[in-house]
C-alpha cells in the first residue's frame, strides 16, 4: 500500500473540507450549469415578438394576421401605421419581424389575384431567422390554400391565392459569424476585466503586498482606480483586436459608429469591473476568486442571449435576464456592428448600464474599501 499516496489524499481532502465556501461553489456550479442548460439551451423558437403594418384593414388582412398569431411562431405585440415604423422596431430589436399587408390586398384576393405580402425578418440571429423564415412561407403557403379552396373550380395546387416575400434583413447570408462575433466582444469584455481584477487583487492579499500598500500614504480610492485603469486599457486592446479580425478574417462589417462603441463599452466596463472587485474582497486565494468569477459568469452568459434566443427561454429566467448587464451589452453591440443604428435606437440597454454601472462599482468600491480597513 502506497502511504504517501494515502497521506497526500487525506491532506487535500482536509484542505478542501476546511475551506467550505469553496467547497459549496464546487458543488453548486454544477447544478446552476444543469439548471441553466435544461431550460435555456433550447432551439426551439416560440412566439418571435412580431409589428404588424395592415394598409388595408379588411377581413381578409385580418385573417391572415389571425393564421400567423395561432401558429404560436409569433407574437403580434405591435401595430403600426407605417413601414418606416417597421423598420425602426427591428433597428431596435423590439421585434424579429415584422408584416407587411399592402392596400389592396383583400380586393385583389377578391378578384381571384395573387396578393402579395411583404414578411421582413432581423437576420441577426441566424437559427431565428432561419426558423421564421421557413414558418413564415408555411403559414402564407397554408393560408393561400385556404382561400383557394374556398373558391369554386379552383385547384389549390394549381394557383397561390398569397405570395408571401421573405426578407432577411441586416444579416442576408444568415452567416453565423455575423451573429458570433459582436457577442465574443461582450464576452471578453466581461471575462477579462472580472476574472483578472479579482485575481491580482486577491494575488497582493495572498502575497502580503496588500498590506504593505495600505500603509502608504495612497488613500484606498486610489488604489481602487489604479488597480482597474490597466485592465480596462487590456480590454479595449482586446475590442479592438477583435473588431479588426472580425473584419479582416471573418468579413464582418461594421456598419454602426465605432465611437460610440467605445462610449458604451465604458459603462459596461464599470458593471464588469465592480463584478470584479466584489468578487476580490470576498475570496482569500487566487482559487476561490476564480471559482467565483466562473459562478458569476455563467448564468451571465446564459441569461444574456448570447447562445440562445431570450424568448426560448421560460417566462421566470426572462426576468432574470433583467438582471445580466451583458444582456444590455450584446444589443448594444449586434445593433451598432450589424444593424448600424445609433443611440436612439438603445434607450433601454443605455438607461439599464447607466443604472447598473456606477451603482455596482461605486457598491464594490466601498466594499473592497472596507475590507482593507
């Protein structure tokens, strides 16, 4: 029998069961992963917000508004009185499509003549598109058999009484590339400045610097800033980095304000890095913090859109996504690089990241203070 096998087991067996907070993130980690998987990692799309422009308000258009709602692909949560309205609601991202009913379009199915309907779709999310895409066609192909058969002496294979035109918009090719890459800029953005500013905080407390640094004239705040300012100079190398392959290697175009970017960047920073330094004055090793940091990220990405469309997902893990600033991020960023809208078009994310950032690195800054003291 080996013994110092045995002895070096035991040992890291007490190491762990002395630390029990690292413990319980070892053992919860793995079930929020379960949790999170099961419900969010879902493909099936259900009930894509959807404006509706109906120019011509007949019983007719109405039917065809009523097939789409019963379909359970969309939901009609919108009407406007213009196309240009359409377009500015996908600008946002309020809605992932949107239907178009031209005046005349009863009349003409009257007549006996193929009406056609315009059915614009965000493209910035393939695996949506792709699935409104083909539900969209389906559902007109349904209708228009409908009506046909309704007719006396009329084959419906023979005649389409709808024509529906799909149209992807900002992302025609469905490229996954274009809907990948704007989300890996949130992510390293939030990975980076979180996991490293709690680990070299954590690594001075570890080394004993820390204490050698509180007894120096520098005020604590300054210590805060100084630590941070190097990280959020790595993380806007890294955007940059990132924007260029994106460009350069995967043929992404930019279409939105990079200054503007930038600006936005900067306040999601603030949410990541607080994240950081709540995370570095409740670890006391290196380990912990990175455990922490990983707890912490996970259900960011998950609860965020990153992988999987927010409406997939159950109604009570939406409410959580309220919580996720990287959720906020990702609009920002798929709507400048892919839609090239401008700040008018994120009222709700910048409002959101102008709350969440200050409020949780000022919250952060007071703690890790604190814990110095």
């Amino acid at each position: 029998m080996n013994f110092r096998l045995l002895s070096i087991v035991r040992k890291e067996t007490i190491h762990i069961l002395r630390d029990p907070r690292t413990l319980v993130i070892m053992f919860v980690i793995p079930i929020i992963q379960l949790v999170l998987l099961g419900y969010a990692a879902t493909t099936d799309i259900r009930r894509l917000n959807t404006v509706v422009y109906d120019a011509d308000r007949t019983q007719q258009s109405r039917q065809l508004v009523e097939a789409y709602r019963a379909s359970d692909y969309f939901a009609i949560n919108a009407y406007v009185n213009n196309e240009q309205a359409v377009t500015a609601l996908l600008d946002r991202g309020d809605v992932r499509a949107g239907i178009i009913i031209p005046a005349g379009y009863g009349e003409r199915l009257g007549k006996g003549l193929t009406a056609q309907v315009a059915f614009l779709i965000d493209g910035s999310d393939p695996s949506v598109a792709s699935t409104a895409f083909a539900a969209s066609q389906s559902i007109g192909q349904a209708q228009s058999i409908q009506i046909i058969q309704q007719r006396t002496g009329i084959d419906p294979m023979r005649l389409n009484a709808i024509e529906v035109r799909p149209r992807v918009m900002f992302n025609p090719e469905l490229k996954s590339a274009n809907f990948m890459i704007p989300a890996v800029i949130g992510m390293i953005l939030q990975f980076l400045t979180q996991l490293f500013t709690a680990l070299t905080i954590v690594r001075e407390r570890e080394q004993g610097t820390i204490e050698q640094l509180v007894v120096t004239p520098i005020q604590s705040w300054e210590l805060v800033i100084g630590k941070v300012i190097p990280y959020i100079g790595i993380a806007f190398f890294d955007l940059a980095e990132v924007l260029f392959l994106g460009v350069v290697w995967f043929d992404i175009p930019i279409r939105g304000s990079v200054p503007l970017l930038l600006a936005l960047a900067t306040l999601f920073l603030l949410t990541t890095l607080g994240m950081g330094l709540l995370i570095s004055s409740a670890a006391r090793s290196q380990q912990e913090a990175m455990l922490l940091s990983f707890l912490t990220m996970l259900p960011m990405i998950f609860l965020s859109g990153f992988f999987f469309p927010l409406e997939a997902m159950p109604v009570w893990l939406q409410a959580l996504s309220y919580f996720v600033p990287l959720r906020y991020m990702l609009v920002i960023l798929r709507g400048i690089i892919m839609k090239g809208v401008g700040l008018p078009s994120f009222p709700e994310q910048v409002i959101a990241l102008l709350i969440m950032g200050p409020l949780i690195f000022t919250a952060a800054s007071l703690r890790f203070r604190k814990s110095l003291e």
